[in-house]
C-alpha cells in the first residue's frame, strides 16, 4: 500500500481499469474551456497549457501515455491552450490527510492512514456544512484526491469571485480568524462556525501543542484535565467560554484563541483556494505515487479510500 506506481502499472491501470465515465460529468461537459497538465515522469505537471477538445482525446490520451499524474484546471478560459481569456473558475477547497496540523494517529510527517485519511473526510464535510447553511451553496463536489479530499462548487454565483473575495470565505469556513470579544459567544454566523472549529480541535490538544502557542503550563495542564474539558466542551455548544476562560486567565485565554485560529488556518490549502488559475488532480486519474485513484465520490457517507480507490493493480501486488 502507498508504494509508487510503476510505468508497467501505470499502463495496465489506464488500460484495464480506468474509463471516462469515472470523470465527473462537470468536467466532461466544459473539458475544451478547461486548461490539462500531465506529469509524465514523476517531476510535477510540467506537461501544460493543453487544450483537450473532447471526452474521446482525453481517453486517448490517458490510455497512450499513461501519465504519472494527470490534472485538470479548476478555471475555464476561451483559449485554455494559453490560459487567456479566463471565464470563471470552481471555488475549491482542499484538505490533505498528510498536512494536518493535529493528527490522532501517530503518522510520520508525509505518511497518511486510516485515521488521518478519516479525520480529513469528516472535516471536509464540516466545511460543506458551513457553505450549505451560512452560504446556501448548493453545487458541492467531493472528490477524494489520493491522499485527502477536494470539496469543488460550482455554483454561478462562485465562478467569477477573485482572490480575495476567496480568501475570505477561505477564512470563514475554516476558522481563520478570531471573532471581535464582544461577538465570540454570538449563537449564529461566524463565532459558532469558530466555536466549532474550536470544539473539534479540543479532543486532539496535547501539552506540546498548548505550550507552542504560548499557553502558560500550569493553565496548560489544568485545561487538559478530562473534566476540565468534557465541561468546556458542552459550554462551547452552547456559546459559553466561561470555563475556558475560569481555567486560562485572561492572557492565557487569548493565546488559546490565537493557537485555534493559527491550527485551523493550516487545515486547508490555502494556495488552491485562492488561486483562480489552478489545476487539480483529475478525478479518475491514477495518483502514482501513493497508487491510489483519484476517484469523484457519488456518496460521501459510503466512500471508504481503501475500499473505492484502490486500484486493482495494488490489490494484487499481494
Ligand atoms: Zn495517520
């Protein structure tokens, strides 16, 4: 598992395994407005600026060459060939399993599992959560991305936002910043979205982690009673800091908030967010390096990595 694909089995994925039907319809349907990157020896998408002008070209394409990694524009362009004429572009959101800043497994840096890969998918689903319920955003794609989870929208009203405007729901899906003191315990809008963030991250707080940002040791060690934060837990859903900051003090409490809001601004990449112009793993593509398909999920609740992007190849590697 996780070993890098050979050329041999990257041309035995693309001719027995792979098929078009397994790229997603919004990508087939807007393919010659979509600029392709192919990396074919393991050196990064160097191969781009490619216009695929129908679904049959990119099928031959991919079974002839059976590239390294294949990927496919988030933006769409009237000449995709030479990235001009910019039309829009999906607004996506990526989590990868590899770069979370807090981990219940005990992973190398790099190295991924069933753990972490689980901690990522119910984190990208949080996120759609917020975009569904603070920002009726309906057209949410998830795609499993080799080593973590692409969430891409495509709702019109997305397509033509800038970088900032991105950055910005950027910062308020994922708890990047701290709310003003006097609206932090608001019920509604972003304080609970922060909250949130906040509750999620209080079952993987370590000393270590409380010391690095600056959270003195002895408030440090009071909060990590299990007592202490089974309470500050049910105070948080309810919109209630009293405990946190009882067990904190004042300085301490302000270090806690700045840790969260620093960890929950690492969660996603934020370059693919904010970048108009970006390319994105293609969903049916093999990600030859960990030999896992990237594979467009039909059913998030269902979709198990090790069940539905395993290619056969690697299942018979024995
Ligand atoms: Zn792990």
């Amino acid at each position: 598992m996780f070993r890098e694909a050979t050329p041999a089995e990257r041309q035995r994925y693309y001719r027995e395994e792979w098929r078009l039907n397994d790229v997603p319809d919004f990508i087939l349907a807007t393919i010659a407005q979509r600029e392709f990157g192919f990396d074919h020896r393991g050196e990064g998408p160097n191969d781009r600026y490619n216009r695929i002008a129908t679904p049959a070209q990119l099928e031959g394409m991919l079974i002839n060459t059976a590239p390294y990694a294949a990927y496919a524009s988030v933006s769409f362009y009237e000449k995709p060939e030479k990235r001009e004429g910019w039309l829009g572009a999906e607004l996506v959101f990526d989590v990868d399993a590899k770069d979370l800043p807090l981990r219940s497994c005990s992973c190398s840096p790099g190295e991924v599992c069933e753990v972490c890969l689980a901690e990522a998918k119910e984190y990208i689903l949080e996120v759609a959560d917020v975009l569904r319920d603070d920002f009726a955003l309906k057209e949410l794609h998830f795609v499993y991305s080799g080593r973590g989870y692409h969430l891409r929208v495509l709702d019109e009203e997305v397509l033509h936002m800038q970088s900032p405007e991105r950055a910005a729901v950027l910062d308020y899906v994922a708890g990047g910043v701290v709310p003003e003191p006097e609206l932090l315990e608001l019920r509604r809008g972003y304080p609970r979205v922060f909250r949130m963030r906040m509750l999620r991250l209080l079952s993987l707080l370590n000393l270590e982690t409380l010391r690095s940002g600056g959270v003195p040791l002895k408030q440090a060690d009071a909060l990590l009673n299990p007592k202490t934060l089974r309470r500050v837990a049910n105070e948080l859903e309810e919109g209630s800091f009293a405990t946190l900051k009882e067990t904190l003090r004042s300085k301490g409490f302000a270090k806690f908030l700045e840790l969260v809001r620093r960890i929950n601004a690492e969660m996603l990449d934020a370059k693919v967010t904010v970048d108009v112009k970006r390319i994105l793993r293609l969903p049916s593509s093999l990600h030859s390096k960990v030999s896992m398909k990237c594979v467009y999920i039909k059913n998030m609740e269902r979709f198990d990595p090790f069940k539905h992007a395993v290619p056969r190849f690697v299942q018979e590697r024995g």
